[in-house]
C-alpha cells in the first residue's frame, strides 16, 4: 500500500509544481501589464499637465515661483518613465522665463 502511495507521490508531485509554476508566471504576466498601463497613463497625464503649463506660462512670459518647482517635478517623474525630447525642449524654455515671485 504504501508503494502505491510512493508512485502516486512521484507522478502528482511534477504534475502539481508544473501547474503551480505556470498559475505564478501567469500572475507576474498580469501584474506586468498592469504596471504598464499605469506607467502609460501616468506619463500621459504628466505630459498633458507639462504642455498645458508651458504653453500657458511661455504666453505669459513668466512662471510663479511657487510653480517652477511643481513643473520641475512633473518634468522629473514623466523623464523617468521615458518621456522624450519634446518635454526636455518645453523645460528649456520654462528654464529661461522669468520667475515671478508670489504676491506680486
């Protein structure tokens, strides 16, 4: 009896572990694509919040103080998720505005 127990052992046990592996690579495949897409989206509300504060700011010909480290922020975080080169262009341009100081 208990060799038949043996040999069952030995047969399920792979059996088991395969399919145990495959349910965990399965779950990493999700969580992948889960923070894929929420990388995409984040990088593409940090891209829309960049343009819509440069192209106001730069129509003004300054940017508040209180505002310049915010932009700076925004511009860090969307570069480290792999934005590209049309919002380093926006930061220079953002770099040579004049800073308003707060209250006037």
């Amino acid at each position: 009896m208990s060799e038949f127990f043996y040999q069952t052992y030995m047969i399920a046990l792979p059996v088991v572990l395969t399919a145990f592996m495959g349910y965990i690579v399965w779950l990493l495949k999700k969580q992948k694509r889960d923070r894929d897409a929420n990388s995409k989206g984040t990088m593409l509300l940090l891209k829309v919040k960049l343009i819509e504060y440069h192209d106001k700011y730069m129509e003004r010909g300054e940017i508040p103080s209180y505002i310049y480290p915010i932009y700076n922020d925004m511009y860090d975080a969307y570069h480290a998720l792999g934005g590209n080169g049309m919002a380093t262009k926006m930061k220079k341009e953002i770099d040579e505005l004049h800073l308003k100081k707060a209250g006037k």
